[in-house]
C-alpha cells in the first residue's frame, strides 16, 4: 500500500518482456520505485507479463515490489480487476470517463481484492464533475495527457492546478502525475504536491540508460 | 515504384517488334539487333535495372554488400505486407447485415463456443477485451486458429492511448478490425483510423458513454470504417433505465456513409429490435447463465431472420 507521505516514481515498461526484465535489473533497488506494467504491454502479454514484472521487481527489491497494472478500464470492471490482482498487482486503473456505474464497480472490486484503486483522467475536463458523482472515493486519482495528445498537440497542458483543489476538498486521495517527461517535469510535479509521477519515455527510447535515467529521477524526490 | 516505369517504357518497343514481325520478318530481326546493341552500350540504363533486380536479389554478391540494417529495414518493411496477404483480406461490406459474437471469458469457453457456432461470412468473432487483457494479443491468433479458416476476426482493444503500436499489435496477430473508445482524445483516435488504413484493417469507433456520437464524427479527419453503438455492461447491470440511443443509427447513416454496429445483448429479441432499426452489425455475447449452446442458437436464429 502506499504511503501518504512519500513522493513516488512511476516507471511504466512498454517493451518486450526480454527488455523489459533487463531494464528492471539495472534499476535501484530503492521502494520509492513503482512498476508500471503498461497497456500496450498488458494487451501483448496479458497477466503472464504481470506475473513476469511482479516477480522481476520483488526479486530485486528482496521483499514484495509495488506493480501498477495500466488496465484502462472501460467496462465489466469486476472481471479485469480480478484477473490482474491473482496476477499480483498492487494496483488497477479504470478510464474517468468510463460509464460512473464500472467506476463504481472497479473502486469496489479493488477493495474486494485488496488492491489500490486508480482512475486515470486522461481527456477529462473536470476530474471534479467525475469524483463528485462516484459513491467512493478512489485511492489515487492520476491526472493524464495522452501521448498520441501530447505529440499532436503541444497546447494541451497537465493541469497542474487541479492538484492542490482535488487534495483541498477530498483530503485522502492520492494524485500521480502522468505526461511529464524530463526531470524538470517531474520536479514541477512534486512542487505541485503530487505523490506520484509517472514516467515512461526516455526509458522506452534509451532502455541501456535505465540505471542512470533512474538515478537522475530518484534526485528530483529527495529535494 | 520503378518497375512500373520501367514496364511502360519498354511495352512500345516490344510492340513495335511485334508489328515489325507480322509485316516484315527481317525488319523485326533488324529492330532486335538495335535493341540488344543499345542495352549493351548502356548497361546502367533501367532496363538492365529491372533483370537486376528480379534476378540479381538473391546472388550471393549482393546479399554481402547488404549492410545489417538494411536487411532489418527489408524485414520492417514486409512484415505488415505479409499480415495483409495471409490475414487481413476480409473486410466489411455495405448493405450486409452482420453478427458478432463477443467472446469475453476463458479461451476454453470460446473454443467450445465457436465450434458449435454455424459457418458464414455474416458471424464476425470478437475476441473481447478481457479476453486481450488475460492472454494479451495472443489470444487473437488462438481464436483465428479456432476459428474456420477466412473468419473475420474483430480486436475489441478499446484503444486509449498510443493506437499506433495497438494498432500494429492487433494487425500482426490477425485481427480484420480493431476498435478504439470514442471517448479518447481526437488525436489518438485520428492515428487510430490512419495506422487502421495502413494495416489494411478495418476501424470501429466505440461510442460507450458518449452521449452523441456524431459530434465526435465530425471532429475527425477521416471516417471510421464503422461506429458500435454501445451500453456497457456494468451500466446495464446497474441502471436499467439507460437504452441504447437506436434513433441515432438513422441520424449516423444519415449523415455518414458508414456501418453502424449495435451492442444488443443476450436475446434474439434484442437482435431483431436492432436489425429493426437498420444497424449493420449487431454484437451479442454469452451471460454467465447461459449456456454455449445458446449462443450458438442465438447464431442460428440470426441467419434465420435476416434471410
């Protein structure tokens, strides 16, 4: 489970699973570090690739490693969530703008399985209109730019201001950060108050650079 | 294309040749001769190009000048060409009525579904997205294996993000069509359709909680092959009062000139309501109560009503 207090650095691996396994040994083995088991790589391996990351990463840690399953959940909630949690992972995400009964269904079914519930808010205007209507809050909500978004349209910006509002008025909640890319992104989002960043590119384009990407990264919490 | 120019550029003279032939034998000996002196003299001229290139490819002298990457390149660059010869060549046609049958649970459970389902070209098989989400991509080439040979295999990928390697993922693994959420930014969904059209495959737009689907139409840069009307199933589980918007399969077909696909449900009630109100392609799946053989009579009385 995560902390409220810590500031954590979101990994997301979208490589075969050979690269992916090389890259998570050359990383630190430090707790501050989430895996994230990307979609494109859910949907190539399905839960082996779970499987595969959670045993990489708590190999390397030496105790149980904190794995984010990126579902993107639209629909039929319960079943996916299930699937990734006998996978191992600590953690789900669901769409904000799936239909407010599977948000409902997923924050449920997480807790049922004993995992963290993310809802992810990629091209929602109003993370707020989104909560309000949920019947529970979940355990991090992740503010997101799309990266086919991001790449074809560069005035779309992470809504930086939207974290202090969400943690003013649900005091619980976690926020993560994702659409940020260069150390000085990630900076920008831990002054902001956020608890986690994700990040992912620079380590897909240079996946030899694993171990000093991380260590440039792990820098930016510690400040 | 080079071989296409050079094709042109030598049709005449071979013609001439011809018709030389047919009035005068020795004029077109005559004509010959010139023919072989030129390529002679100019053995870089394209026509020596064109032999080269249709014999010289698999001399051993050219394969060793071949550097590392050009090979990886030539490689890159047949891979999708081969998915759409062996898999990819059904697409969807206009005027037809279509049922897809989602297959949502365990591979085992799709086995014995599609083997009890009847043959035709009008049964489309889903491979469902909690189905993608357990077995990854490899679930796709399962059914098709499965599957009868020529069985046109929809991706439900709800794509989110990053539809180009979702795209070529789904392509590779032999799925007809693949689908990405209506819900997604316009970006995504427009690199959607054009990765769509360069895999030969077909594109479905899935309109789940978006409350008009044309004005989500209207803000693309090209068309989706088709639209799936949709109502989730944990909406319908826990609010019975949300119907599938049938009035906007007229307003989309009205407008646009594509197929519109209904998720209908169950019952052969549902399909009937939704081949009533003129959708091409209606999705149906298995409820946990039901058994397989349901479905596959569900199938049957499809093909039944449709004739």
């Amino acid at each position: 489970m995560l902390n409220q207090r810590s500031k954590y650095l979101q990994i997301a691996f979208n490589r075969s699973l050979d690269e992916v396994r090389n890259m998570i040994a050359l990383l630190p083995a430090s707790e501050k570090i989430i895996i994230e088991a990307g979609t494109p790589l859910i949907k190539k391996y399905g839960k082996t690739g779970i499987i595969a990351l959670k045993n990489w990463w708590s190999g390397k840690i030496q105790k149980q490693g904190y794995i984010v399953a990126d579902l993107k959940c639209m629909d039929r909630g319960s079943r996916e969530v299930e699937a990734v949690a006998e996978a191992g992972a600590s953690a789900a995400t669901c769409l904000g703008l799936a239909p407010t009964e599977t948000i409902n269904e997923f924050i449920r079914e997480c807790e049922k399985a004993g995992i963290d519930s993310m809802i992810d808010m990629m091209n929602v205007e109003f993370p707020f209109e989104i909560l309000q209507k949920l019947k529970k809050l979940p355990t991090v909500v992740v503010l997101h730019r799309g990266v086919d978004e991001k790449e074809k349209n560069r005035e779309k910006k992470i809504p930086h201001d939207q974290i202090h509002k969400i943690k003013g008025t649900y005091g619980n909640v976690l926020i993560s950060v994702a659409g940020g890319e260069t150390p000085r992104d990630v900076v920008r989002t831990f002054f902001n108050d956020s608890n986690i960043a994700v990040i992912w590119q620079s380590f897909y384009e240079t996946p030899g650079n694993t171990a000093n990407l991380a260590q440039e990264f792990l820098k930016t919490i510690k400040k | 294309m080079p071989t296409k120019n050079i094709k042109n550029k030598f049709n005449p003279i071979i013609l001439a040749i011809i018709i030389a032939m047919i009035i005068n034998p020795s004029l077109s000996i005559i004509l010959m001769i010139i023919l072989i002196i030129y390529i002679k003299k100019n053995p870089k001229s394209s026509f020596f190009d064109l032999i080269k290139k249709n014999i010289g490819n698999n001399t051993d002298s050219q394969t060793m000048e071949e550097t590392e990457q050009s090979i990886v390149e030539k490689i890159t660059s047949i891979k999708p060409f081969i998915t759409q010869s062996f898999f990819n060549q059904t697409r969807l046609v206009k005027n037809k009525k279509y049922l897809q049958i989602a297959l949502n649970s365990t591979l085992e459970e799709a086995r014995e579904i599609i083997s009890q389902i009847p043959v035709s070209d009008r049964i489309l098989i889903e491979a469902g997205t909690p189905l993608i989400k357990i077995y990854g991509a490899g679930a796709i080439s399962q059914i098709r294996n499965m599957a009868p040979a020529g069985t046109y295999i929809v991706a439900d990928n709800k794509c989110a993000d990053l539809a180009a390697r979702e795209v070529e993922m789904m392509a590779n693994a032999g799925a007809n069509a693949s689908t990405c959420l209506g819900i997604a930014p316009i970006e995504t969904i427009d690199s959607f359709i054009e990765e769509c059209g360069k895999f030969n495959i077909d594109s479905m737009i899935d309109m789940m909680n978006v409350e008009n689907a044309l004005s989500v139409l209207k803000k693309l840069k090209k068309l989706p092959n088709a639209v799936i009307l949709h109502r989730g199933v944990d909406e319908s589980e826990f609010s019975k009062e949300k119907q599938i918007p049938y009035y906007q399969i007229k307003q989309i077909k009205g407008n646009y000139n594509i197929l519109v696909a209904v998720a209908g449900g169950d019952t052969i009630r549902e399909v009937q309501r939704a081949i009533f109100n003129d959708a091409d392609i209606v999705v149906v799946w298995k409820n946990f109560y039901q058994s397989n053989a349901e479905t596959a009579k569900l199938a049957e009385s499809f093909l039944g009503e449709i004739r």
